[in-house]
C-alpha cells in the first residue's frame, strides 16, 4: 500500500474537526517546501553570479542589436 493510501486511510478515520487541522498541517508542508525551493534557487543564483560584478564587460547600446523582439 502507498503511503498516500495509509494517510488516507488513517485520516479517514478521524473527526472532521481533526481533517481540517491535519489538511492544514499538509498546507503548512506544502508552503514549507516552496519557500525552501524559492531559497535553493536564490542562494544557486547568487552562487553563480558570484564574482562576476568585479569583471569588466562590454558596454552595449541599441546600435549593437541585429534584431528587435518588439
């Protein structure tokens, strides 16, 4: 049996009360979880980009653009 069918069943049989608190508890996981994402992804980002505002880059300007997107 898959740990979906063993919560499912075991929140089956509490008061409904109790389901909305354990529905909140997974809302509370869910949001967890993005939020621990979101930061992975910034923290990876600022990794990457690390250094790079010290290096000299080339200034371009419209003229440089072969093709317009608008």
């Amino acid at each position: 049996m898959a740990i979906a069918d063993l919560i499912q069943d075991k929140v089956k049989s509490l008061s409904e009360p109790t389901q909305q608190e354990v529905l909140h508890f997974v809302d509370y996981l869910l949001y967890k979880s993005r939020q621990e994402d979101v930061l992975w992804s910034k923290l990876s980002l600022a990794s990457a980009l690390k250094g790079l505002e010290d290096e000299d880059w080339p200034d371009y300007g419209a003229q440089d653009l072969k093709e317009r997107w608008w």
